[in-house]
C-alpha cells in the first residue's frame, strides 16, 4: 500500500527528531581543549589560530568555528524542545495523511465492490450531468469515475480517533480499534488516549506555537521558554502509538481490501461465463 510506505517515510522523520534531541539535550559550552582545539583546526585545514566555540553534554562534543556559532537555543534549558514539537507535528500529520491517502487510494474498489451496500458518505455522492457525460469521453471510464468521487473528499484533519474509526468505516472495516488493539498487544482504551492527546497538541502546536491556555484552571504547566511543558517520554511514545495505529491499520486494511478485490474478480469471471453462454 503506497500510503503506508509514505506514511513510515515520514514517521522516520519525526524519529530522527526526537534522535536529535536527545543528541543535543543538556548541551552547555565551555573552554575548548587546547589538544582538540589543535586537532579539528587540522581536521579543518584552517590555520591553528582560528576562533572555535566548544560545547559538550555526556552523548557528544561539539567544536565550531565561530564564523557558524553553534545555535544559541541549543545551549539554553528546554532549548531542544522545539525538536520534540516538531516531532509531534510531523507523527501526527504522517498519521492523518495515511488514512486519507489510504482512502484516496481504494476508493474505488470499495465503490465497485460494494456498491449499493458501500459506506453512506459514498452513497450519497451526486454526480453533475458534465461528470455523467465525461465517464463516456475518457479512454479509462473508472479513473474518470474515481476522480469525481475524490473531488468529493478533500484531504481533511483528523480531530479525534472517531475521525480515524469514521474513514476505517468507510474503509469496509469494523471494530476497527478493537482490531489494532489485538494487533498491537495494547488496550484500545490507552491507543485512543495516546492519539487524541497527540491531535490535540499537534494543533496546539500548530494554531497557538504551543503557548499555554491563559484561562486554564489550574494553570497549565511551562518551560522555561513559557510554552506548554514538554518532554522526551511524552512525545516519543505518542509518535510511537501513531506509528503502530499506521502499521496495524495498513495489515488490517490490506486484507479487507485483498478480499473485496477477490470478489470483484469472481463477479468478473460469472459475467464473463454468462457472456460466452450467450455467444
């Protein structure tokens, strides 16, 4: 499904940002040592008198020279949160643009081979007299007849895992949360809360930078930069849920979809028996 394999393109994103974080946490800048100084001028090719920043935390050195200092937010507090925000914006979005993709990519085959049985959002989609009339016009009537039934489901944001269950239904399949919690070994109830919390602090992200709620009663937590606290446990297993929801839902709706196809394929081969029958 080429809507997973996107999807985990983007999730290695989000991981690598939390990798980087990690890498860079606690980072503090101190007095280069003289033999190092020596080394990377050499290791640079620049002359031995060149200007170096040094920082180090326990995971790495960094040696710089000052004509590229070394970002200032990574040398303060809390200053490598940002990769964690970022992390949590770009697992979400890999999330929502999977189901969509997915949906997108099946469309079809669910309307083929489920007809008058297919989802109600399909159902009622209306097709205008100039779309009726292009199914004739195109060399391949059933790309024309999925381009006019995806112009009716614009890329939307997923609010909540009801919007997740909403698109798996759609999607022919039922129980859904039940069937990734079986499949991921954790209770739906937990995956549920993990997606919801990671949605919501995605738009929090998004719509408000992640500054705190001025009306919140009790006051929300912050960190030193005065945003919403965050921390590394938090945003690598909510990135972590999502990923697995992905992975779950792809097995699960690959073999939905593989039986549906299976059918078609059965009704293909009667209409054809029935056509030589009639020859």
């Amino acid at each position: 499904m080429r809507a997973y394999d996107l999807a985990i393109q983007n999730f290695s994103v989000a991981e690598h940002l939390l990798q980087l974080h990690e890498l860079f946490r606690g980072l503090q800048e101190g007095q280069v040592d003289e033999h190092l100084r020596l080394a990377v001028c050499s290791c640079l090719d620049v002359p031995e008198q060149t200007v170096l920043r040094h920082a180090k935390n326990d995971r790495v050195v960094m040696v710089a020279k000052a004509t590229a200092p070394i970002p200032q937010s990574l040398l303060v507090p809390d200053g490598t949160n940002f990769l964690l925000r970022q992390a949590v914006v770009v697992g979400c979005t890999s999330l929502e643009s999977f189901f969509w993709d997915a949906l997108r990519e099946n469309v079809l085959t669910i309307v083929r081979a489920r007809k008058r049985g297919a989802d109600e959002s399909l159902r009622k989609i209306t097709l205008s007299l100039d779309d009726y009339l292009s199914l004739e016009g195109w060399e391949d009537p059933d790309l024309r007849l999925q381009q006019i039934i995806l112009k009716n489901f614009e890329r939307g944001t997923l609010y909540d895992p009801s919007s997740i269950e909403r698109i798996a239904k759609i999607l022919t399949v039922k129980k859904f949360w039940d069937q990734v919690a079986a499949k991921t070994g954790n209770p739906d109830n937990e995956i549920k809360r993990h997606i919801g919390e990671i949605i919501t602090r995605r738009n929090q992200i998004a719509h408000r930078a992640d500054r705190p709620d001025e009306n919140a009663d009790p006051p929300e937590e912050q960190d030193g930069h005065g945003l919403r606290a965050i921390n590394y446990a938090w945003a690598n297993t909510r990135v972590a849920t999502a990923k697995n929801v992905v992975s779950a839902a792809s097995e699960i709706f690959t073999a939905t979809l593989k039986k549906l196809e299976e059918q078609l394929d059965r009704e293909e081969e009667q209409r054809l028996a029935r056509q030589t029958m009639r020859s």
